[in-house]
C-alpha cells in the first residue's frame, strides 16, 4: 500500500467517525469531506472505489483460499 491509498484510507475512516457523531447528524457527505482533507468530491469518489476495489480483491482472495 502506497503512502496516497493509507492516507486516503484515514480519510475515509475519519469521515465514518464524523458521520456518526451526533453535531454532525443532517449534515451531508458533501459537507464533511473537506474536514477529513479531501480536495473535493470527486478526489473523495475516486478513494470510495479504490477501496472498493481492494476490498473485492482480498475477498476473492480468501475464497480462493490464499492469504490476505
């Protein structure tokens, strides 16, 4: 994992943090993403699917029976 997809990676751990604390209740991804470091929406969508897509891969990787 390169030092982009960790910090990426914080980011949107950050963002899950934010949306379940109850200031931020209503409030809309739009408006959080520039809190946790995001450049814009479109830099926040393009981590979404990274992770989404490494996230498919370690699973398919453990129904193969390898190791993640």
């Amino acid at each position: 994992m390169n030092f982009n997809r960790y910090l990426n990676r914080f980011r949107l751990r950050e963002l899950d943090r934010l949306r379940l604390r109850p200031a931020n209740q209503g409030k809309s991804v739009s408006s959080l993403i520039g809190q946790v470091g995001f450049k814009d929406f479109r830099t926040y969508s393009r981590a979404v699917a990274t992770e989404r897509e490494a996230a498919a891969g370690e699973r398919e990787t453990k129904e193969e029976g390898g190791t993640a």
